[in-house]
C-alpha cells in the first residue's frame, strides 16, 4: 500500500477510497456514523485515487449506506443473537473495532493481506479497541491457509458472524463457491454478513469505478441467481436490505433518487422487486 501514484494497483488499495468515504462522511453534521481514524488511514494516496475516479464524490453515497447498515446489522448480530466472535475477512482499513460501542468480552478477528494488516497497525498504533482485537495477516486465495484459520477460530467460539464487505465482488464465482464452503464447514459459523451486486450493477460500475479498478481489481462477481447462489452451499438468506431503499431511509441517495423513486411506481411489480434487488446487504443464516 505504499505506491505514490493516484492509480489502484492491487485490490487492497480500494481500502484507501473507502477509508476516504467514511472520512468525508464522518465530517458532515448530520453524520450517520463517525469515524475519526478514516483520514489518517486513506492518506493522500486515497486522495489521489478518488480524485482518478470518474464521478467519485458523486457515488460516495453506495458505499457511505453499506457502511452505515452493516453496522446497524452487526450490532444487532451481537446484541440478539448472541455472536461472540466476528470474523471480518478481507478488513481493509475499517475501524469497528475502535469506534462501534462493544463489549470487551466480544472477540473481533479482522484477516486481510499482511501489508494491509501492517500500515494499519503502524497507522493506528497507540489506539485502543474496544473489544477483544486480533489481526491477522494471510492471503485469503490460499486455501489451506484459510481453513486452518477458519478452523482455529471457528474451535473456539459458540456464534460466529463473518463479515466480508466489499470482498465477494472482485472474486470470480469459483472463488466465491470455495469460500462459502469452508465457511459452511465451521459449525460455530452461524452468520455471514455481505455486500452483494447485480449483473446490471456490474455494467454500470463499468462506465464509472470500473475504468479505475479494471487493470488490477477488476469487479467480477455479481450472480445473476441473487442469493439463490449461495442456497446449495449452505447458506440462506435471512434479510437482504436494498441499498436504494436504505440510501432513500438514510437520506443518503443520489441526485434526483425522487425522480426515479416516482417513475418505479409505474414499474410492474416483477420490475420494482429487480430494481430493489440491483445492489444490496445480506445477513445469511445457516441453512
């Protein structure tokens, strides 16, 4: 993570722009979350590479929602259903651990590729978790590897969340499958918390982010399925949130969102549901 340029050159350097994101959203009045620590993590160089984005302020508000409903979504996982341990996979620069109001007793276990791990640690270094944290760096595309984490964490806990934000889309649909199998072969892995996009997504992600990220980390998965893809490998849905009708809950949606909101009104009912389902947030369930 320590090339000067303003272009994405690995898959971890998207954590720059989102880090930027939250940054930019933390510092509004009416912030839904605040992250004091995003700044300092994106850097100039998070800087430089939003500012290489066609558009990139102007689609802050995807990213800023799935943010602010996944932290709704843990925070509920851990107070109801008893999750004791969360296991972010692929964790960039996010900051829960620091700035959501957890209990010391929970276990947050954050994965990502040693060098992510390392400007973190050297970035944040006398701040202090709330929670139990631990770091660990490991390439997520070995396999054998990622089961002897898995199996290591998974040994020692009752309720398992695993959170993979903005990961899934850059792996192909073999990688995804793989993954959500060894997931699956943890018993204490009881949620699985993603961020999930649409073939029409993908396509229009093309035109903006996409030119961005295409040479080092191109988008790939976006099952035309939904979440029936993931049903087979053990894992249902148990609530899927639109990010458009959180970003219209959130106040946190683009231009002219009442425009559209009005013209889907005439959509048959098969239609609108596609549209809700063009980008969203899923907590699955063990099957």
């Amino acid at each position: 993570m320590s090339d000067a340029s303003g272009t994405i050159q690995h898959v971890s350097d998207t954590a720059r722009w989102v880090a930027l994101y939250r940054a930019m959203e933390s510092e509004r009045p009416d912030a839904l979350f605040h992250d004091p620590y995003a700044r300092r993590l994106a850097g100039e160089r998070g800087e430089r590479i939003l500012a290489s984005m066609k558009q990139g302020r102007t689609w802050a508000w995807p990213m800023i929602v799935r943010t602010a409903v996944m932290d709704e979504l843990i925070l509920r996982a851990i107070a109801r259903d008893g999750v004791d341990t969360v296991l972010n996979l692929a964790a960039g620069l996010d900051t829960r651990p620091y700035r959501l109001p957890l209990a010391p007793t929970l276990r947050w276990v954050e994965v990502d590729f040693p060098d992510v791990i390392a400007y973190k640690q050297q970035q944040l270094a006398g701040e202090r978790a709330a929670c139990g944290l631990e770091q660990i760096g490991v390439d997520l595309t070995d396999a054998a590897r990622r089961r002897a984490l898995f199996a290591q964490i998974g040994g020692a806990a009752r309720q398992v969340l695993v959170v993979s934000e903005g990961l899934l889309i850059y792996l192909t649909s073999e990688q995804v499958g793989a993954l959500a199998r060894d997931l699956i072969a943890q018993p204490s892995f009881a949620w699985w918390l993603i961020d999930l996009a649409s073939p029409g997504l993908l396509k229009m992600m093309a035109k903006t982010w996409g030119r961005a990220v295409a040479g080092s980390a191109p988008f790939q998965f976006a099952p035309p399925e939904g979440t029936r893809f993931f049903e087979p490998l053990g894992w249902r849905e148990a609530e899927y949130r639109s990010t458009w009708d959180e970003s219209l809950r959130l106040k946190r949606t683009m231009r002219l969102a009442w425009l559209w909101s009005l013209l889907g009104r005439v959509y048959p009912k098969r239609k609108r549901e596609e549209f809700r389902r063009f980008s969203g947030i899923v907590l699955f369930q063990r099957r």
